[in-house]
C-alpha cells in the first residue's frame, strides 16, 4: 500500500479533526486517501488541507486549494521516523522519501565523535528531510587501534566502510585500560557535539569485552542518551542472539539509561522481543527495531561470516546465503577467501532468515520499523547526487527504498484479507 507523507511539521501540528467546513482557500488539498494518525487512532477516507506548510483541516466535505493531489487509493499519514538509515546523502534522501520517510537518522554506526559538528554543518541548508547522528563506538575504536592519523579521519570521517578497509585491529584487539579510555572520550565528545546517542556495533567487534561494552554505555547514561546497538552474536543462533540482547539490557537497567535493540530479526528474536516487553512493562526505557527482509547487507569482513562461524557454527553455505548485491551473483568458499584479502570493505547481502518469519514481524507491538539502508560512495558534491537517475544508482539492498511500503503493504493484507 503507498503513501502520501506529509513530514515532521504535520506531526508535530497534529492531526486537526474538523467539524464540517465550507469550501476554503488552502494552499494544497489532498482528496479521498485513507488518512491515519496512529496519535488519534483516526483512520478514515477524508481530505487534507494544508495552509503556509501546516495541516488546516481534515473532513469528509469537499474542500478547495491552489493545488490538489487526489490519493484515492494511497494512505495519507505523517511521514516516517527511521532510526537506522546510513546513507546521508542527497540521493540517499530521496529514495528515503519516496518511502514515506521524511526523518532519516544513523543511530547504530553514528559519526566519529569529534566530528559531529561538522556532520551536522554538513547537512544545514542542504538537506530534503529531518536529520541526526549518533557518536559512533566503531569509530572511536578504529581511530584508536589502528592508530590512524587525524588526517586520515579527515578524509573520510562519516563511513565506517572506508575505516573497515584500514586493518584488523579495530575489531580482533582487546584494548587496554588507555586504549579503552581514550576511545570513551572521544564517544563523549560526540555526545557533547549534540549526538542523539551512542551508536555501536558491537556484533563486528569480537575484540570488545563485556567491560568495554558497559562502559560504552555508561558514557551515554552520563548524558541520559540510548545507546543503540548491533548486537554481540548477530547473527547467530536462538541462543546466542538472546545472550547478546542480555549484555546490552542488563546493562541499560543497572545503568538506568536507554537501549535500542537494532534489526533483532534474527534466530531467536521471540525471546529477544519478550525481554524487551516485560522490561518495558517494569519501566525500562528499552525497544528493539526490525526490518522486512529475510536478508541483511554488510561488508564482507564482518567477523560472523567467517567460514568458522558462518559456515562450521550456523550451518549455512555461501553458495546459498551470500550475495554480491551489484551482480546478483552468490559467492564461493574460494570467492569469499579471494575478496576478504583484496577488498576486505566490499558490500554483500547475507540471507539469514526463512521469508515466513516476515508477516509476525509486522505484528510485533512496540516495535520500530528502520532499514539500515546501506550507504554508497560519493558525498554533498560528489555523484551520486540528489538528479541522478534511479537506473545509474548501483544496486544495493531493496531495504533502502522499500523498507516502510513493504510494512504497509504486508500490514494492511493483514488487515484487510
């Protein structure tokens, strides 16, 4: 099912019900969609005027504007809050919109803390949707064990792909009590930048121990912040995909402070989804995201598909569960081995999940929709930029175009078969 966003301003102004009106002048008139507002629980075929960029009026009578849209067939509802959204570009927004998002936020690998300011510089004036980072825990932590030169930061400062490409370091090595603290203030530099929250990916990191991750999170608790995070063992079984839930709850309640669980669609997210209800239920200030795919997209150095844990651990094959996303093409033991040592950043799709599990996904309450759609190269002034068109954008992951319409679409046939 489509929809007609209307954006932040029309959620913050509320849904204004009317009593009957007379015709009036507005600026824009949507006629005969379906219009939600999960605020009101109003869902009714009505129409929309909007006068100087604000919702006036919402009725049944027919009403006249300078320019009309008619959405008989479409949802007309405020646009979409997606938490978990990498590429934070120009093109990257428009696809963005066109799935109904019109605020856009990478809070699970976030910015390198010192340069959140300049991040959000970046985007003043120049951005098509609402907009914000996280300080990223993966960052702090390839500055620190890779020893990379400020410089090198410079260049690249907002992609944790091109930082993955720099070693080993930053995800196999346990870091000393210095190590540790040096990264932990370059996270709280971040927050004090005005980041949302601490963002970690902790599932890339086997190196990091449960003490580096606590403290991690202590460092957002300190400013009453969520850490948002990509959990320990993801993907991994129904056992060790809980554990990872665990780490991070426990230590939000004995923190006292925020927890998002990001895209926990995985082997075992019954269990996952249950711990986070009753915590929710007892007070705690914790929620879980998910997407509706069957397949995640990562860089192909990720250490859970090592042939050890991918294939030994989890029982998959790559032949079946790893593809190259700009050819189709799925990958060998032997392919995988090659592209590991020549380009240790390159992007994959991983098939994790049996497609059957998607529709009681959609049915989960208290559960965020987020795409963790992948970025591409190429910045405000670099290609691809906001004009290009569709057919010369790379493929990637259907997830950055289509995670909030495929929502729709499966909860409204839920609804209505």
């Amino acid at each position: 099912m489509k929809q007609v966003a209307l954006g932040l301003t029309a959620m913050v102004t509320g849904l204004m019900l009317a009593m009957p009106v007379i015709a009036a002048d507005y600026d824009l008139v949507i006629n005969n969609g379906r219009v939600m507002d999960p605020e009101t629980n109003y869902d009714a075929v009505s129409n929309v005027g909007i006068k100087d960029g604000r919702i006036a009026v919402i009725t049944k009578d027919a009403i006249m504007g300078k320019e009309s849209i008619d959405a008989k067939g479409l949802v007309v509802a405020p646009g979409f809050i997606d938490t978990h959204f990498h590429w934070t570009r120009p093109i990257g927004y428009k696809l963005a919109l066109r799935d109904g998002v019109t605020t856009a936020m990478d809070l699970e690998a976030g910015v390198y803390g010192p340069r959140v300011d300049d991040w959000y510089k970046m985007h003043e004036g120049k951005s098509q949707v609402n907009y914000g980072t996280a300080s990223g825990h993966e960052f702090a932590r390839t500055k620190v064990m890779q020893n990379l030169p400020d410089e090198d930061l410079l260049d690249a400062p907002y992609s944790v792909v091109k930082g993955r490409a720099s070693g080993t370091a930053w995800f196999e090595k346990v870091a000393t009590l210095d190590e540790g603290n040096r990264m932990l203030a370059l996270i709280d530099e971040g927050l004090r930048q005005g980041a949302l929250g601490v963002a970690s990916t902790v599932g890339y990191l086997p190196g990091a121990t449960a003490r580096e991750m606590f403290e991690v999170q202590r460092v957002g608790a300190n400013y009453s912040r969520p850490t948002s995070v990509h959990l320990r063992y993801t993907p991994g079984t129904i056992t060790t995909e809980p554990n990872g839930a665990q780490e991070i709850l426990a230590n939000a309640v004995a923190l006292g402070a925020p927890a998002v669980i990001n895209h926990f669609n995985n082997p075992g997210w019954q269990m996952v989804q249950e711990l986070l209800v009753r915590l929710r239920a007892r007070g705690h200030n914790v929620w879980g995201e998910i997407y509706p795919y069957a397949a995640g997209q990562t860089t192909i150095n990720a250490a859970f598909v090592k042939p050890e844990n991918w294939v030994e651990t989890l029982g998959n094959q790559y032949e079946k569960t790893m593809q190259d996303p700009l050819t189709g093409e799925f990958y060998t033991l032997e392919k995988y081995k090659k592209v590991l040592t020549e380009a240790p950043a390159t992007q994959i799709v991983l098939y994790k999940m049996s497609p059957d599990a998607i529709p009681d996904w959609c049915r989960l309450p208290g559960v965020v929709y987020a795409s963790d759609a992948m970025m591409l190269p190429g910045g405000w002034d670099d290609e691809p930029k906001w004009d290009t068109p569709y057919e010369k954008i790379p493929n990637t992951h259907p997830r950055l175009a289509g995670t909030h319409g495929t929502f729709c679409a499966l909860h409204a046939s839920r609804i209505f078969r």
